[in-house]
C-alpha cells in the first residue's frame, strides 16, 4: 500500500508536469484528486489495511493528497495568468503631454554668436579666473593708483588687493604673458561691479574682450574688424561710427556707435535723443601693457576692444531694461 501512495504521487508529478492547458489540467484533477480519482481510491483502500498499519498509511495519505492539492492550485494559477490578455498599462486614447522645451538663454546665444563671428575672422577663444588681483585687473593695464575705478564703491573686493574682476581685460594679461605675438584672441566671461542694479547696470553681468597684436598692427585694422563683426551681427544696413574716447589701456581709444534701434537714428528715449548707441569700447594697445607683459612696444603694436553682452542683447533684441534678462520669467525666456 505505501508503494502503491509513493507511485501515485510519482505519477502524479510526472503528469503535472506534462499539462500545458486548463482542459489537460481539469482530467489530471479528475484522475487524481476527485473523490472517485487515484487519492480517493487509496483511502478506500485504507479500509482493508492491518489496523496497526493505518495510522502510518493514514499521514502518508494525507500528505499525498496536501502535495497534489498543493500543486494542482498552483498550476492552475499559472495557466490561467498566462491565458489572460496582456494589460496595456496606459490609456492609449488619452491626448498626449506637451513638454516644454527649454531653449538657450538669451545671454548664452548671443555670446555664442559673437564668438562664432570672431572665431570666423581667425580669433581663438580664452578664459581667465573671475578672482583678480588688483595687479590684472588695474595696475597691468596702466590704471594709475588714484583712479577711481580702484575704489571700493565700484570694484567688489575679497581681501586686500584681491577682488572680482570688473572687466574681462584682465585676461588679455594672462593671455600675452604666456603667449609671445602674433595674438588673436576674444575672452569671454562674467565681470562684477559694485553698482546699484537699475534698468542699464547689473553686478554680475558678462563681457568678450578682443585682441590682436602683432607687428603692424594699424588703427584701421580695428575699424575695419569692429564694422565687419557689426554688420555680420546687427545687420548690414547698420550706420555706425568711431568716437574718441578714453580708456587707460589704450592709446589712442574709441567708442563705437550704431543707430538707434528704436529710432533708426531720429532721436528717441533710448538713445536719449542722440540717435546713436554706444556698443563697444576699442583701442589701440598702451605701450605701458606692452611693457608689463615683456613685448616691446617698439616691435609689436595691436588693438583690443571690449563689449558687455548683456548690453550687446538689449541691442539685438530691442530690449529697454537689463534685469529683465535675469529674472527667469519663462514668458520672456520663450521668445528667443
Ligand atoms: N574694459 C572696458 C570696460 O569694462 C572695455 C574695453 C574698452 C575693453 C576698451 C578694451 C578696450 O579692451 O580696448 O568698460
């Protein structure tokens, strides 16, 4: 009898294993665990076993039927899973969700395409640390001790004679001091000043330096490299013109205009009835900066310019003030 539970259940297993469908599965219940099947046969069976034998006979038996019951359900589980359509975990009629895309920031692309304009004319592209000494940002670039840009009411300083740089010129420093001539380069980057934010003037804000030097360099090659990069970047119907200006770096300096914008050159609010707006600062390089970087001023002559791009975006754009540049209103941000 105990040969005949352990070859049922032998069997049993073998069978199970074999049953890939509901239907096979229903007659290996039938076969086995009905009440007329296999399992309940050996109980009948029990009857005409010796009384001594029963108890044994009786707990194998029941672990026989616990084991078939057992792995019938389970089976029976994974059939009917299996036979249930695959659920589409989202609603494929629902409309879609709109992602919104970001675009580069105002600031960044016009900074780009100064620099894609510049890179074009044979300028490459360096950086410098925006923590200066007084010694980069002033003194190299022929600032006399007294000049008021050395104040604290205009130049944030971190310690003694250490202070954030309040112009990208700093760079045109570092640039000659490991770099014998010919140089061409632009420097892009943030400057700082210690102003009161208004619609013209920020503290933090960006500037591209430019330089050139090498031997013979004239004034001329300046104005014709500041009308070219001009007209390539504000169109090329644009009027501009040279002003004489001051700037301890160069000698001698001048501003360049373009007209108005708003006015096209009549006189408006933005041009505050000139016409004309200033978009850049150039000259020719002081002999004194010659002299701190070690190129003779007798051999080597060039020019440098610098403009603020934050600036040069209110121009491009027709923008009136600077801070709404930074305010990071979306509605703003999505135009560009
Ligand atoms: N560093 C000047 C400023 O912050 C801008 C400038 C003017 C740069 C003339 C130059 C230059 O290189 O030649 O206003």
């Amino acid at each position: 009898m105990l040969e005949n539970i352990n070859q049922t259940k032998q069997e049993f297993t073998n069978e199970l294993q074999n049953t890939h469908d509901l239907q096979q599965l229903e007659q290996l219940r039938i076969k086995f665990l009905a009440r007329s099947g296999r399992i309940g046969g050996l109980f009948e069976g029990m009857k005409t076993a010796a009384p001594a034998d029963r108890p044994m006979l009786g707990k194998a038996l029941n672990e026989l039927r616990q084991y078939a019951q057992l792995h019938y359900d389970a089976k029976k589980a994974d059939l009917e899973q299996a036979q249930k359509p695959k659920e589409i975990p989202f609603d494929l009629t629902l409309p879609g969700r709109m992602k919104n895309v970001g675009t580069k920031h105002p600031v960044i692309q016009v900074m780009e395409e100064i620099k894609r304009i510049f890179i074009s004319m044979g300028f490459s592209v360096e950086n410098g640390p925006e923590i200066e000494s007084d010694y980069y940002n002033f003194e190299a670039l022929n600032f006399a001790p007294d000049h008021p840009a050395r104040d604290m009411q205009d130049t944030i300083f971190i310690a003694d004679k250490i202070l954030l740089r309040t112009h990208t010129s700093p760079v045109q420093i570092r640039v000659m001091e490991k770099q014998k001539p010919p140089v061409r380069a632009i420097m892009p980057g943030w400057s700082y000043r210690n102003e009161a934010v208004s619609a013209r003037s920020l503290v933090a804000f960006h500037q591209v330096e430019g330089l050139y030097v090498d031997k013979g360099v004239t004034f001329s090659e300046l104005k014709g490299t500041l009308v070219a990069f001009a007209k390539q970047f504000y169109g090329s119907s644009i009027k501009y013109r040279f002003r004489p200006s001051y700037f301890p770096f160069t000698e001698p300096s001048a501003e360049m205009d373009i007209t108005c914008y708003l006015c096209g050159g009549k006189g408006c609010r933005i041009c505050k009835y000139s016409g004309w707006l200033e978009v850049l600062g150039s000259g020719m390089v002081h002999p004194h900066v010659f002299k701190a970087v070690g190129y003779d001023p007798e051999n080597y002559t060039g020019y440098a310019f610098g403009m603020g791009i934050e600036r040069t975006a209110l121009l491009r754009y027709g923008i009136d003030d600077i801070r709404i540049l930074y305010e990071n209103d979306v509605r703003f941000l999505k135009q560009f």
